[in-house]
C-alpha cells in the first residue's frame, strides 16, 4: 500500500513539473451504479426505474436523470474540481462515434 501511494505521489509531482507540455488530460472511469450518468432511462427491460422524484433532486434542475443519486456521482465531483466536462451517459442516443473520437468522452 505504502508503495502505490508513493507511486501515485511521484506520478503527480512529475506530471505538475512537466512544463510547455500541450498533453490532453483524458478521466477514465471505471465503476457501477456509483458512477453511472443517467444510462437507467434508456433500458427497456429494466424493473428498477431511476426515474422518481427522488433522484436528481440535488442535481442541477431538480429532476430525475435516470441516475441512481440524488445529486452529482463522485466521478462528476473529481471532474467539476479538476475542470472536466461532466461525462455524457454511454446510452445517450446523440452520442455518436464522431462525438465519441472528438470529445475522448
């Protein structure tokens, strides 16, 4: 353990002392229903429905957003600090592979 956590501090201080680099900064997230973005709504066959009042009513409108939370996932929290645009829900129809390519969503 003690070794990962010094990997990760090296990792960063190296990647903050890297001056004049034009890199894209890319989030990956790997999770469950802890991290998903709305992808409950566009399942036919599903009985568990995030659809209710309840879920999304500290999310930005108020309204269901078919994500198992009442507000943000702890992927949108690390993304908003860090200046990442909030992940689109991998169902979403406009979601097209140009989107997909471009964005490296």
């Amino acid at each position: 353990m003690k070794l990962m956590v010094a990997l990760a501090t090296v990792l960063i201080i190296f990647g903050i002392s890297i001056d004049g680099c034009h890199c894209k900064i890319v989030q990956f997230i790997f999770g469950d229903s802890l991290s998903d973005v709305g992808n409950n709504n566009r399942l036919p066959r599903s009985l568990a429905k995030a659809s209710l009042p309840w879920y999304g009513i500290d999310f930005g409108n108020g309204l269901p957003n078919g994500r198992f939370t009442n507000g943000r996932t702890v992927a949108d929290i690390i993304g908003d600090k860090t200046g990442f645009p909030r992940p689109p829900a991998f169902l979403d129809p406009s979601l097209t592979e140009d989107v997909i390519l471009k964005k490296g969503s």
